[in-house]
C-alpha cells in the first residue's frame, strides 16, 4: 500500500481500512480495492558514498488501486484527475519521488 494510507481500526473488530489525502491534494480517501501484481526489487548505486544503495520493493507497473472519497460532500472533480495525472503520489520531498517512481494515471468510475 501507498505510504501515505494509514491504518483506520474498525470499531467493530473487522479488519482496519486504509485511508489518507492523496498527496499534494486536499482528497481523502478510502482504499477499497487493489490489483497488483508481485513486488519488484530494485537497488543502484551511490556515487556519492561509493556503495550500494538499499534494496526497494516496487510496485509493479500497472498496479490499480481503487478509492473511495472519505467524505461524502467532497468529491472527485475533474480538476483533481488533472492535478493527479502523471504526478508522483509520492511524498514529493523523498527519494522516490525524484527517481520517478509512484507515476499516476487517474480516472473515475461512474457512481
């Protein structure tokens, strides 16, 4: 799951949802489903230090997650897709986000 969903306990002992704000965004929002395929491994080198960086587990392209707004008065317009479109979901002041991982396409599916 994207870093900025965090875990919200079910009052009634069922499994917790995610929910976060898309970053840079005001949208909250409730992970409902997700197709994702096996993770990816990737690692690099760091020049600066002269050794290897970390591995990172990926997601996979073609990964689709399926949100929910949190708050019903509050729903997605078209310029929140727009904003969104080919943007990092990314913090924008991490690493991830500087070497182009977390590329988004959103779309909406009709109600």
């Amino acid at each position: 799951r994207p870093d900025w969903l965090l875990p919200v306990p079910d009052p009634g002992g069922a499994a917790p949802r995610f929910q976060g704000t898309i970053p840079g965004t005001d949208l909250e929002v409730i992970l409902r489903a997700a197709m994702i395929d096996r993770p990816l491994v990737a690692s690099g080198w760091d020049f600066e230090k002269g050794c290897p960086k970390p591995s990172r587990r990926l997601v996979p392209p073609g990964a689709t997650y399926f949100f929910e707004t949190a708050n019903a008065e509050r729903l997605i317009q078209p310029g929140d897709l727009q904003k969104l479109w080919l943007h990092s979901l990314q913090d924008q002041n991490s690493e991830a986000a500087c070497d182009g991982f977390g590329i988004a396409v959103p779309g909406a599916w009709p109600p």
